[in-house]
C-alpha cells in the first residue's frame, strides 16, 4: 500500500541509484527494444523462460527466486521488482513505474555530467509498438531520439514499417544506421542505406562500432514489406568487419547488436576480436555481463526499463577492465529531464483524447512475459474466440507490451502498447488439426532448438481454446502432444476443420478488423477484466 | 550491350546437359566422400522459394546440387571450363520444405567429393 | 515468356592479365516449375530458362543446366580468368528455344 511506497521512495535517491565510480577512459550507454514506450510503464519480467541445450539453466534462463538467489538480490527489494518475477503486483504498488524516456534522459545526461563524450547506442525494436508511434510512423521516436542525441543504432521491428518508410527516417537520422548484415537482396551486396561500423575517437581511443542487425526479419516479420533487404547472422562476415576495423586501428570493437542473448553468446565464441556486445533482441535484463572468451556480453532489458552503462579501459589498444551498472529506471526516483518531458508531450499531443480513453478496468495483473501464456495474451485469445467466433484464439510471442497491475483503468493507449504493428489484421480461417500442429511444431522449435543459431527469440504463439503438452527436449514435429479443444474436452482431430481466429499473420494480402479494435470491443464488453494465469499448456522438460 | 535473339528451336541446351536427375544417376555406382568440397547454404531460409547456396570445390569439373526433399530432386549441375577462375558457383534455389541440400563434385580424376546441409523452411512467427 | 525477359550482369570493365575476377548475373524470368496447378487444376506448363553460359573469347568459363528448382529470376555468382582484352559472352536458354544473350568487354591494362 501507500506506506510502503512511501518508505521505498525514501529507501532510494536518484544519486544512490546513479551512483558509479567512473573508471578507466571509455563509457558506453546502452538501451535497446524500447518498444516505442515514451511513459513510464509497469513491466513484468517472465517467470518461465527456458534454455535448452547448452544455455540449459543459463542466464538469461533463470527466472524468479532462482533469479534472485543466482545474484544475490533480497526478497521484496527494489532489484527484486524491477530484475524478477514473483509478487509483482505487490511490488508494483510498492515501487511504481518504470521507464519514461525523459527519465532516461535524466540518466544519460548524468553519465555525460561523468563522461561527456560516452558513447549512447541503440539497439533498436525503437520505432514499434505504441499508438503514437504506429500513427506517426515512427516519427515520434525518431523525434524522441534525436532529443536523446545517440551515435549508433541497429535496426528490428522498424523494417515493418516498410522500406519506403524506413529508408525516409534512415536516411534523416543524425548518426549511424548500422547492419554489416543488412544485405540488397537482388544482387547479395551490402546494403547502401546502412553501414556496417562506424568508428569514433573518445578518450584517447580509436572504437570501432560495428551493427547487427536482427537476422531473421524476413521469417519472423513479413517480407512482403521489405523485400528489398536480406539479412542473416553471416557471422563469417562479421569476423571480416572485425578484423577490418582492427586493421585501420581500432582499439576497442564493439558491436551493437540485435541477435538475440543465446545467438550472441554462440556469435562471440565464433568470432574473435570483440570486446564488447550489446545485445538486445530477447528483452533480458541482466545485473552482471557475461563472459565469452574474451568478450563481455551485456543484456539491457526492455521497454525503456534500463539503462546500461559500461566503463572500460582501454590501453595500448586491448581492453584491460571494465566497470559495468544496469540502471534501472525507477520512475518515481529519477526526475524526469524537463526538455525531453516536453518534447514526449508535444508528440502526444495530437493523439492525446484518443489514447486517454478509459475502455474498462482489471483486476487482474496483465503481463505479457514468459515462453508459453501470459495474461495479456489471453486476453487477446479470448477477445478473438468471442469477436470472431473461432473454435481456437492464437496471439503471436511476441516479448514486448508493458503490464498492468489489479485496480488500473484499461486505456486505449495501453491496448495499443500489446498490439500495436502494421500488420495487425485479425484473420479468421479453417485449418486442420493436422495444420494447427504443424504451426505449434514450427514455432517451438524457433524457441527451442538446441543450436542458437536456429532460434528465432520469441516466445510460443499463444493458445486460446485448446490445450497442449509440450516437450521441449524433443526434436522438431515430437514436442507437441495431447492437444484438446477446452470447449469440448475432446482431443483435437488431424482431419477435422477447427475455425482458427489469429493476428500478426506475416501473409501478404491478410483480411480481417485490426487486433486493437477487437480487444477494445472486447474490454468494453467485460467493463472490467479478471483474467487468472491459465494452464491449457503442460511443459514437460524445463 | 543486350541483344535478344529470336532463334529458333534449334539453339537448344546440348541434350546430354539437360538433366540434373538424381544423385545416383550421377554417381553411376561409385562412392563419394568428403574432400575440398564445400556446399554453404542458411540454417533457417529466409524464403523458401529464393535460398541461396554456394558450392566450391577446388579441382572438380562438374557439380551437381540437389534439393533431396524436393518432388524431383535436381537442381542444377555447374561445368566449368578453361577459363573459370575457381570451381566455385552461387544461385538461388526453391525448397519445398525443410531438407538436405546435397552437393556432388567429380573431380579432374573421376573420383566424387560431396557435402550436405540441411536447410529449415520455416512458417515464420514472431519475435522480441 | 520472351517479352520482358531481362537480363542483368555485373562484371568489371578492366582486369589485369590473368586476374580472376568475379560475375554476377541476373534474369528476370518467372520460372514456371511445371508442379504447379491453376486454379482449375490444370498443371500449369513447365517454361523455364533451362541452361545458362559464360565464355570469353569463345573459351567456356561456366556451363550451367537449370533444374525448374532455381528460384524465379535465376541468379548466378562466378569466377572468371581473363587472359587478354576481350568480351564475355553470357547466355540463357529458354524452354521456349528463345535465347538471350548478353555481352560485356573487358578492357586488360
Ligand atoms: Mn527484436
Ligand atoms: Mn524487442
């Protein structure tokens, strides 16, 4: 309740939360996947996210109070809230928000009072996933950015906005648009627009910073909207890109990715020469990096919720030590930086009725995280079984959208922040059991094939409707069993026809009234919602 | 300069070149092992109907790919001549689902090299 | 399937003496495998460019045959040693006896 927020306000300053001594001669400031998300937000993290094969019981495959005893962290405390799972609507009241853009240019501004010439860099997953967003075309967050004065970025959701639209904002941006493995697919050349590294002179040092973007635009977004790019790991390249810019003298490499944790982990042992990986993609928030070989890997959460910084040293051309604080951004801790509130607000502005608009209430937690339900998605589920009268609901895995805590008004906002994309359309379609297998199939082992490099960085497709077995040890076409349509209780028939209501389809050509508006008709329906964690899905192996 | 000649059905492919058929057609019996040869194709493709593939095999003078879950396995044989400059080739292939792409080199000695990889087609999904 | 076929290639305009270089070529054709249906269910003919060449100065460099498994608008990456100024020669046979032809020189110095 309130007392506690109280003393938890007390228990923190926006110094002892900034606190860092600042080391040796270089400062990188890492955010990634910010989801178009300009406000403070609450943000759940996954309490089911399983590793498999070698990264079995790995981080970023350690989830709740192992979390917490793996790092150290005290039930109940501040790290608690904002790193694990676990109480979360409790500690939500306790501690309030998280994000807010111009808290983060409170934080970047700081580093910079310590070290004005860190190094800011974007991962990307920046230009997707609000209302205001999608209406402005990303315009918003480019505008946001710009305020936010960054060196580099590399690129994901924003090719859903279409290569019209991305190579416009790219080609306006003040700084580097980065992808050794964006490719011009007609003739597999490197693509003009964008660059593979960028080299800068910051204390002293020659740093190359060399992008990555996400490898697997094409399959898990649909190309039809860019069918002009190519992409790819092509780690063989990025073993070239290094070993280039260390020829021209680059002291200290970097590479901004968006591969993904496990694809950059298996990346850094294949490829020698950098020292450093930012890696976004799988939204993991993690309080230490990781070691590879020689190379530190660090892992800055999502949504606007942290904010990483890493100081290095860096001497006679080899990095000698590094200094390393995961920030997170505690909205009712840190002052929000009066020029960027501004700059949000005037973004907002135009839209500002429409995304205020109360649509219901819940009086549940709606969260979004973890590999197989979230409450969020079931709710999507739900608003498609009823609005399309399908037999089975399936909402995409994807891992960003803010959460809400029991007692919040729904806004159209807040609906927007789980489904807002391009393509967006709610189809409605026959398919077999046989057919809704094969998709359950496919989509698992992009989750958990063993080899990282065969893995996509989602969650599974969410279920309404039916229930599952899963069995993630199991090669391709054998994880999925026992499938059970709840409405009957009778288990699901290869041949038979099931009326199947889904979104985010990557089909071109996809029919059907926008996501948003059916869970808004749905919410409006319900006036308040009371969703509970559901367990149609039995996971066998974790 | 592109010149578009409206011949006729005479200027065919020479007859003998017009199958790829089937790694046994090809192999006539005889064993093929790993060697030089080196087929380079994605983990996951990006579009099952363009996947692109390389094949190099320092030596050989012929190469024959093949898609072997493909309705008719062939896909393409490369010759290479006097004056290529490596035994190496790239091209675009369709998949008709996730399979073994098998390339066989018949070397300069009339031996046979070969490789495989397999290649996933997914559905696509989604992501972070 | 002859109108609008185009053929594309990239190739440098000078080499030294006996440099290999490297060629990319590209045709714009559909590819028609001959497994498809209409939607009456009729297959839809085979009609695809069933062989492709590169020489230079009449000596071969590459001789391709094309299954109707090489993706719409084949493409094609090579290496080529160019002994002497002189023209590559590229050309693509179509199922239909068309034939196109493409020709880029190659200045030696
Ligand atoms: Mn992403
Ligand atoms: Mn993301």
């Amino acid at each position: 309740g309130n007392w506690a927020r109280l003393a938890a306000q007390q228990s923190l300053t926006q110094d002892q939360l900034l606190q860092f001594d600042t080391f040796g001669n270089v400062s990188l400031i890492h955010v990634t996947d910010i989801h178009a998300q300009l406000m403070p937000i609450y943000f759940r993290e996954p309490s089911v996210n399983i590793g498999v094969g070698g990264n079995r019981g790995a981080v970023p495959h350690v989830t709740g109070s192992d979390f917490r005893k793996l790092y150290g962290i005290e039930d109940g405390s501040r790290s608690h809230y904002a790193l694990s799972s676990g109480d979360f609507s409790a500690l939500a009241q306790a501690y309030g928000k998280v994000g807010g853009m111009d808290r983060v240019a409170t934080v970047v501004n700081a580093i910079r009072a310590d070290r004005p010439d860190a190094l800011l860099l974007d991962g990307g997953d920046t230009w997707h996933g609000s209302y205001t967003c999608y209406h402005s075309e990303g315009q918003d967050m480019v505008n946001v950015m710009n305020g936010l004065k960054p060196d580099a970025m590399t690129f994901h959701w924003e090719f859903t906005l279409g290569t019209d639209r991305v190579t416009e904002l790219v080609e306006g941006l003040p700084f580097a648009a980065l992808g050794q493995n964006i490719f011009d697919a007609e003739w597999d050349e490197p693509s003009e627009l964008f660059k593979p590294y960028q080299f800068f002179e910051r204390g002293g040092v020659k740093i190359a910073v060399i992008g990555q973007a996400f490898p697997y635009m094409p399959i898990a977004n649909p190309r039809w909207m860019f069918p002009e790019f190519s992409f790819g790991i092509r780690d063989e390249n990025m073993q070239a890109m290094v070993d280039e810019v260390r020829a021209q003298g680059a002291e200290l490499v970097v590479c901004l990715s968006h591969n993904g944790f496990d694809v950059d982990k298996k990346m850094a042992s294949k490829v020698t020469g950098i020292d450093v990986i930012l890696t976004g993609h799988t939204h993991d928030a993690l309080p230490e990096p990781v070691l590879v070989g020689e190379t530190i890997l660090i892992a800055s959460g999502s949504n606007g919720k942290f904010v990483s910084r890493v100081d290095l040293d860096v001497r006679d051309g080899r990095m000698m030590g590094f200094r390393h604080k995961l920030i997170p951004i505690f909205s009712d801790v840190i002052a929000p930086d009066p020029q960027m509130a501004t700059l949000i607000e005037e973004q907002r502005a135009p839209y500002k009725a429409d995304l205020e608009e109360v649509i219901g209430q819940t009086d549940s937690l709606l969260y979004r995280r973890g590999n197989f339900n979230g409450t969020w998605d079931d709710l999507i589920c739900d608003a498609l079984l009823s609005e399309r009268e399908a037999d089975i609901a399936m909402s995409p895995g994807v891992r960003w959208g803010p959460s809400l805590i029991p007692g919040d008004d729904i806004t159209r906002e807040d609906i927007w922040n789980v489904t807002s994309m391009t393509y967006g359309k709610a189809y409605r379609s026959e398919m077999t059991g046989e057919f809704i297998k094969v998709i359950l199939e496919d989509v698992a082992d992009n989750i958990f094939n063993p080899d990282p490099y065969y893995q996509q960085g989602g969650d599974m497709v969410r279920i309404g409707g039916m229930g599952y077995r899963c069995d993630v040890n199991k090669p391709q076409g054998e994880r999925i069993s026992d499938m059970v349509l709840l409405s009957t209780g009778e288990a699901i028939d290869p041949a038979k026809n099931y009326v199947v209501a889904g979104w985010a389809s990557v089909n071109e050509g996809t029919e059907g009234p926008q996501i948003w508006d059916v869970v808004e008709n749905h919410i409006r329906k319900q006036g308040t919602v009371s969703i509970q964690p559901r367990d149609n899905v039995e996971v066998v192996g974790a | 300069a592109m010149a578009l000649l409206p011949l006729s059905a005479f200027a065919q492919a020479d007859p003998n070149a017009e199958l790829v058929g089937a790694p046994d057609d090809f192999l006539a019996g005889a064993d093929a092992a790993a060697g030089d040869l080196t087929l380079t194709a994605p983990e996951i493709a990006e579009n099952g109907n363009t996947v692109p593939i390389s094949v190099d095999a320092p030596g050989a003078v012929e190469v024959r790919v093949y898609a072997l879950g493909n309705p008719t396995p062939g896909v393409a044989t490369f010759r290479f001549g006097p004056l290529a400059g490596s035994q190496a080739a790239s091209t675009r292939i369709r998949l008709a689902g996730t399979q073994d792409v098998q390339a066989i080199a018949k070397m300069a000695d009339g031996s046979y090299q070969t490789a495989m990889k397999t290649v996933k087609v997914t559905i696509g999904g989604c992501g972070g | 399937m002859a109108s609008g076929v185009k053929p594309r290639v990239k190739a440098p305009k000078k080499a030294s003496a006996g440099e290999v270089v490297t060629i990319k070529t590209l045709i714009s054709h559909k590819m028609e495998s001959g497994q498809r249906k209409d939607s009456s269910g009729n297959v839809i003919p085979r009609s695809i460019i069933n062989r492709f060449t590169c020489d230079f100065n009449g000596e071969n460099v590459i001789d391709v045959v094309l299954a109707p498994a090489i993706s719409t608008n084949p493409y094609f990456e090579f290496d080529a040693t160019i002994p002497e100024a002189g023209d590559l020669k590229f050309t693509w046979y179509d199922d239909d006896g068309d034939v196109y032809e493409e020709t880029k020189s190659v200045a030696v110095g």
